[in-house]
C-alpha cells in the first residue's frame, strides 16, 4: 500500500501544478469566462464517463496495468494542453485529462484489495491524505513557476512540470507497485459492464452512492463560492484564501491519515459516516453565520472533519458491498457520482449565491446534510452493515 499511495500523490501532485494558470491559459487562447467554466466541466464529465469503465476493466485486467495506462494517457493529455493551438485544443486535453483521471476508482479499488477489511477505513483515509497532500504541492509549485506577473505569465514550465511528474509517477509504478492479490467470481469476471449490476442494483450500495454524492455536493458548491464570499463578507484576496485552503487541507491530511481509522474502529463505519455528514453540515451553518475569524475557523475545522471521517468510511462500506476483488467497478459508479457533484454543486450553488443571497450555498448545504445524516441513519438501521 505505500507504493500506491506515493505514487497516487505524485500523480496527484502533476494535476495540481496546473490548476493556477489554466484560467489564465485559457483566456490566452480565446476563452471568455463562460467558455472557462465549461473548460473545468468538460473535465468532470469525462471524469464521470470513463471511472466506471476504467474501475470494470481493472477488476477483469487488474489494478497495475489499468493505472500504468492511465498515468500514460495522462502524460499524453498534457502535452495535449502544451502544444494546444486552439481554445478547442483545450477542451480536448481537458477531456482526455479528465478521462485519465477516471483511475482513481482504481486506485480505490487497489486499497481495498490490499487492506483487510476491519484496517479498510484507515487505508482509505491514507488515500484521501496521499490526494490532499499532491494536491497541496501541486498548485504550490505551479504557482511559483508561472510567475506572479499575470501580464506575463510563464505557461510552458507549469506544463512541463506537470509532464515530468507523471512520468516520475508511471515509471515508480511500473518499478514498484504489484498487482494485488484478488478473488474473482466467473460469472463477473468475462464482462466489465457486469461488474457494475451489484452498484447499480444493491438498495444499499446505491444509498451509499447518494451519500458520497451529497458529501461531494455540499463540498463543491462551499468550495466554488468561498473566495467570492470571503471577499464580500471579510474583504479577504487571494493571498488570504490560499492560506486558509492550504491550512484547512493539512488538517484534512492529520484526520484523514491518523484519526479516522482509530475512530471506525472504535465505533463502526456506518457511525463515523453520519457524524461527519452531521459535522460537515454544522460546517456549512457555521460559515453561514459567520462575520469574522471567531466563528469562521471552527466552522472549518468542524466542515474538515466532517469530510475527513464521512469519505473514507463511506468508501470502505461501498468496498463491503461486492465481493473481494470486485471493487473496481463499485467504486466506478461512487467516482461518476462525485463527478456529477462537481459539476451540479457549483453551478446550482452559484446561482444560489448570485440570485438569492451570499449565504445561501452554506445555508442550503447545512440542510442538505442534516436530510442527508437522517437518511444514512435510516439506511445504516434496515441494512445494518457489519464493518
């Protein structure tokens, strides 16, 4: 699990060096602010397309071959965004970025196959701290290299610094991750599409799914409206943001990769989902009332806490549902879920924030997750899984 988890951070690390100036990239080439926002879409929805797939091809074909290839094909839409000539030459490179990025179903997948099942939320929230702490690197370092002069910034070095650790990440793959050891059922194990009946079809992984969805809408829309709400409510820039995001996302690496998995042991993972879904929401309501720092940083920490606990315990409850070495496509369908999110939870949170009110995407999503926390309460009581 080491080699995968270094790997999935350094892989990460690549997409988050481009995130600081591919707005400003995409305005080099054409693009409009509408354009640009249906550039970060065409990501997600590829995203949303290719998971399962990629999480049933890995479950016939195996984890290691299926993320090697996906690493590559990442590499590839890179220099696809380099050599971009085009606006459209961008959405394509988008797409086939967010195509590749469909693996982290597989990797997922690979951490279920390697934990047992009593040590499966601690290996997933290992995986969501190996994410937080690529994803914090990653824009840190493209920062730097595109430059702080946005009349003249320096698009090609964050691009071929993207490149390079790809690379990195597919040849430290390719040298140290093995294949793990999984059980398949024939009747499965000739279709990849067949692998996804037991998500689509089981009422409980199928609430589980809607749990992961809400958790990543609620989540999305915070994320999509903060600065916009921070600059009104606080008078707060950039500078400002980014050093609440990247205190907020280390403190997600603390939960995520240190408490978490003692926490689901000590009390389930069916608990743990709903009193992160309830701290997430008590998050949302916090930032809503919040005037200043007195109420915003427990509001924070309440909503970092609430995400560190519910998506790793959620992620192993999906992984109980199918049998050993099935995950991948479950964990397809749980992908495409949140992809969806990322891209509904902005748009209606936008809307939201712009037509009815500043405080309306938190507002909204603290109801949201208190509708959500009695449902999984009521799912976790009919089905009363065994961790």
């Amino acid at each position: 699990m080491p080699a995968v988890l270094l790997i999935v951070a350094i892989d990460m690390m690549g997409f988050g060096i481009i995130i600081p100036m591919l707005p400003f990239y995409a305005e080099s080439h054409g693009g409009n602010p509408q354009q640009i926002a249906l550039l970060m879409t065409t990501f997600s929805a590829a995203q949303l397309v290719m998971s399962p797939l990629w999480g049933g091809l890995s479950d016939r074909w195996g984890r290691k071959p299926i993320l090697l290839s996906t690493f590559a094909g990442g590499i590839g839409a890179y220099l696809l965004l380099l050599n971009a000539e085009s606006f459209m030459g961008l959405v394509i490179a988008r797409a086939v970025a967010g195509a590749m990025a469909g693996n982290l179903a597989v990797a997922q997948a690979y951490i279920a196959d390697v934990t047992a099942p009593e040590d499966r939320t601690r290996g997933m929230g290992l995986f969501g701290a190996a994410l937080s702490v690529g994803f914090v690197a990653g824009p840190a370092v493209g920062g730097v290299l595109a430059g702080i002069d946005p009349s003249n910034l320096d698009f090609s070095s964050p691009l071929v610094a993207a490149i390079g650790v790809s690379a990195i990440a597919w040849l430290l793959g390719l040298v140290l991750m093995r294949e793990p050891e999984r059980r398949s059922t024939p009747e499965t194990g000739r279709n990849p599409l067949a692998r996804l009946m037991p998500a689509l079809t089981s009422a409980f992984c199928a609430g589980l799914v809607f749990l992961y969805f809400g958790v990543t809408i609620v989540l999305a829309g915070m994320e999509s409206t903060f600065a916009l709400w921070s600059e009104r409510v606080l008078h707060w820039g950039p500078l400002e943001n980014g050093y609440l995001f990247a205190g907020a996302s280390a403190l997600g690496v603390v939960v995520q990769g240190f408490l978490v998995g003692r926490v689901a042991k000590g009390i389930g993972n069916p608990a743990t989902t709903a009193i992160g879904i309830v701290l997430m929401g008590i998050g949302m309501g916090g930032i809503a009332a919040s005037t200043d720092l007195v109420l915003l940083i427990p509001a924070l920490v309440a909503l970092v806490f609430g995400l560190g606990f519910a998506n790793p315990a959620l992620a192993a409850l999906i992984a109980g549902t199918v049998q050993r070495g099935s995950a991948g496509a479950a964990f397809g369908v749980s992908q495409s879920a949140a992809s969806l999110a990322r891209i509904i939870g902005p748009a209606v949170a936008g809307a939201g924030f712009h037509h009815v009110s500043l405080t309306w995407p938190y507002t909204a999503g603290a109801v949201f997750a208190a509708v959500m926390a009695v449902g999984a309460v009521a799912l976790f009581r009919k089905y009363a899984p065994v961790d």
